[in-house]
C-alpha cells in the first residue's frame, strides 16, 4: 500500500467520521426537541386533569395520551435511524481502510 493511498483512504475517513458526527448531533438535537415536547404534553395532561378535578369534572385523556405515544414511537424510529446511519458510516470507514490495504 503506497503512502498515498494511506492518505488517501485516511482523509476519506475523516471526512466521514465528520459527516457522520455532524448527523448523529442533528439526530440527538431532534430526540432532545421530542423530548421536551412530551415533556410539554404531559405538564398540560396534568394541568388538564388537576382542572377537571377541581370543577368536579370528568376528564378522558386518552387523545392526549395516544399523541405522547405516538412522539416516543417518532423517538424510537429517529433513534432507530441514527443508529442505522451510525453504523452504515463505520462500515463505510473500514471498507475504506480495507481497500487502502489492499493496494
């Protein structure tokens, strides 16, 4: 393997490791956003149901709850997602390295 290929494979290397870190962080900022949007939801569940109580009142919260399930199933699939990218750049890395070896 000559010098410049080991160059080579290690600039393509970084520049993955870059990209690839550079997605991960979008992928955590978008869990964090999804996160404290649940966290939102339930504090209004809360106040919601404390009202109700208070009046005396009846209070079903089952649409509130089924959107709070459906934002932890977008945060299962983005975390899902990220992992998937995570690992497609790591074996892109060694492939990388791998073929540097080989010539």
């Amino acid at each position: 393997m000559g010098f410049m290929d080991k160059v080579s494979a290690g600039i393509k290397n970084v520049d993955n490791k870059i990209g690839s870190d550079i997605d991960e962080s979008r992928y955590n900022s978008k869990i964090r956003d999804l996160q404290k949007e649940i966290d939102e939801m339930k504090s209004k569940l809360g106040d919601r149901i404390y009202q109700a109580f208070l009046k005396g009142e009846a209070f079903d919260g089952k649409k509130c709850c089924e959107k709070i399930k459906a934002k932890y199933e977008e945060i299962d699939s983005t975390e899902k997602e990220k992992q998937e990218m995570v690992a497609a750049a790591k074996a892109e890395r060694e492939n990388n390295r791998k073929e540097a070896q080989q010539k």
